[in-house]
C-alpha cells in the first residue's frame, strides 16, 4: 500500500491508491484505517527496540506530531500523483 524512505535529506513515497475503489470503502476511510495501524505498529516497534518505554505514550506521541503536521505542515507535498489501479 504505502512504501516510505528518506533520501537526498527528502521523504519519499509510493502509494498505491485507489485499492478500494470497486470495494464499497471510501478510499479515505481505509487510508485512515491504514496509517492509524501503522502507527500502532509503530508504537510498538519503538517499545520492542527500546526507545520507548511504553507504547501507549509512543502512539499518543505520534498521533499529537500527526495533528501538529496535519494543522501546520513544515513542508509540502510535491512530485506526481496517480492511481497505480484502474
């Protein structure tokens, strides 16, 4: 669905939207279903290797930095966009 790297000091990503498109799923809400488990994942990766202490406070930590960046972005998107389904 999402592959994500950072390269020449830049994020980079692919998405592969437009999944649920013959699904009957808003492609928005299975987005948000995406991130909000990766961002559990998360949590608990940073748990497991020992940068954080508790996951519970990680995933809170990431969903403020999520708001914050969502409210005020520090950068903005660029590059080409299209649906890789059809």
């Amino acid at each position: 669905m999402a592959r994500i790297w950072v390269a020449k000091r830049g994020l980079h990503c692919v998405l592969n939207v437009g999944t649920y498109r013959d699904s009957g799923i808003r492609e928005a809400t299975a987005w948000g279903v995406i991130l909000a488990d990766m961002a559990r994942h998360l949590s608990h990766a940073l748990r497991d290797n020992g940068l954080e202490a508790d996951s519970g406070r990680a995933l809170a930590e990431i969903q403020e930095a999520m708001t914050r960046e969502l409210d005020h972005p520090t950068s903005t998107a660029t590059g080409e966009f299209g649906s890789t389904t059809q």
